[in-house]
C-alpha cells in the first residue's frame, strides 16, 4: 500500500465515522478496520497510517477521490483557532479533534443520497440507496460501484419504485439523471449560481442544493438551515437560537460548523 500523508489535525476513525453510523455502506464498505471504495472499476481501500493513511491503489485517479472522501480539504487549523473562545464549538472542537467532514466525490450520486434522504431518516434512505446499488450498481466484491448516472438515466420510475423510492422520488432521480445540467461544471460556479441552476430541477429544493455545496463542493459558507437535525441542533446548543439567525454567527466557517455542531450534538 501507498501512504499519502496528511497535514494539520487528522483522526481516521472520526473521520469515517458516518460510514458506521448509519448501517452498512454498500458504496463505502467498512472491513477490518478499512475502508472500501469503487473508483474507475477498481476497489481502492483506505487505512489508518501514522501521519495520514495507507491506500491501495493510490494512483492520479484514486488520489483525488480519496482527498474528497477524507475531507482533506479543510483548513482544520483555522477553523479550531476561531471556534476557540465558542462556548459550543470551542469544546466540541477540542473533543473531536481531527474530524473532517467527508465529501462525496461524485456529483450525481451525491444528490441521489439527497433525494432519498428528504423526509426520512438516514438509516431509512441508506437502505432504499444500497437497494439502488445492488439493482442498478456492480459489485466489485468487497465493495459496490454506486449505478452510473447514464444507467439512471435508462432506468424506469416503477423500477425505482421498486427498489423502495416513493413515485416522486423516482421521478425526481429519473428527471435528473435524464437532465441536461453539467453537473461537473458547477464546480466552476459561485454558491448561488450553483443553488439556482439545482432547484430550477424539479424535486430539487434549497435543502439538497445546500447539502450540495457543504457535502460535494465542500464550499466553505454553506449551510444547511433547511436541515431539522441542523434546526435542532443549534437550538438545542445555543438555547433556542434560530437556525436562519445563526448563519452570520458562524461565518466564514459555516460549513465545519454545521458538520462539527450536528456531531456534538449527535454525540452527547
């Protein structure tokens, strides 16, 4: 296996926690103190190392795949020096230190475990999700390719539907595999051109196109006040304060606080 090193705070197991948290992860399989995931055809794996991790194969494919899924991104430094003085975050980041926030390398799957996770819980939306994969998805054998977007775009809404999708989250993820919109390119765009272009995509709403700019783009002002498990979070940290009046409490670092406020929270 190939290292590839980490700077600044970094704790593996934190990190990946999510991969855990909410049941089994057909596209991120966790074994034997690993992680498992689909790049190009290939199965990469990822450990813990000292300085950063071990993974297998790291090539200039993988490499950035693995950057996002670590999170590695993140200027964790900054962040704890401004929480610091914080009576929720400043502990919350002393606790956790070395948590990064996980990123989803790919686009197009990242909105569909957006669409599946509306208004259910997440351990619900993990499974409708791996029932997609193994419908629609290859399995690599240790873990599972997530399905291809022009797979999606050739499925049926009853074959969704079949899958565990409600009718309309089948028309939604059907819609948007079948769309016209460059997800890619909106990488290129400010924050609110990319929320523009996603919910003008129907069953595309202000909550997902957050999550987007938090969980794909890791864009470092996103945050997700749509989100209930957000909502209580900070109401129940900062007692009562409103989720859509905190925003400017937490900027510029809106994005690590949301993540680092939903763990404290999370994890009493």
């Amino acid at each position: 296996m190939a290292s590839l090193a980490v700077s600044g705070p970094f704790d593996f197991a934190l990190t990946t926690g999510r991969f855990r948290a909410f049941g089994a992860d057909r596209a991120n399989a966790w074994r034997d103190n690993g992680l498992y995931h689909a790049v190009g055809g290939r199965v990469v794996r990822i450990e813990a190392a000292d300085g950063g991790v071990d993974v297998e194969p790291l090539d200039s494919e993988t490499d950035p795949v693995v950057r996002a899924i670590l999170g590695l991104a993140f200027d964790l430094e900054a962040f704890y020096e401004w929480a610091a003085a914080d009576e929720v975050l400043g502990p919350a980041t002393r606790r956790f230190r070395g948590f990064r926030p996980t990123i989803a390398p790919d686009p197009f799957e990242m909105l569909v475990a957006a669409i599946t996770s509306q208004q259910v819980s997440l351990q619900s939306a993990l499974a409708i999700r791996n029932r997609l994969i193994e419908r629609f998805g290859v399995d690599l054998g240790d873990v599972w390719a997530f399905p291809l977007r022009e797979r999606i775009a050739q499925a049926s809404e009853d074959e969704l539907f079949g899958v565990g999708f409600s009718h309309r989250k089948a028309e939604y993820t059907v819609a948007l595999a079948r769309s016209d919109l460059d997800l890619h390119d909106l990488a290129l765009l400010p924050d609110d051109e990319v929320k523009a272009r996603l919910v003008a995509l129907r069953g595309i709403g202000e909550w997902t196109a957050d999550w987007y700019l938090a969980r794909h783009l890791a864009r470092p002002h996103a945050w997700p006040w749509g989100d209930l498990a957000l909502r209580k979070a900070v109401s129940d940290l900062y007692r009562g304060l409103d989720v859509r009046e905190a925003r400017e409490r937490f900027h510029p670092f809106e994005n690590l606080s949301a993540h680092y406020l939903l763990l404290a929270h999370r994890t009493p």
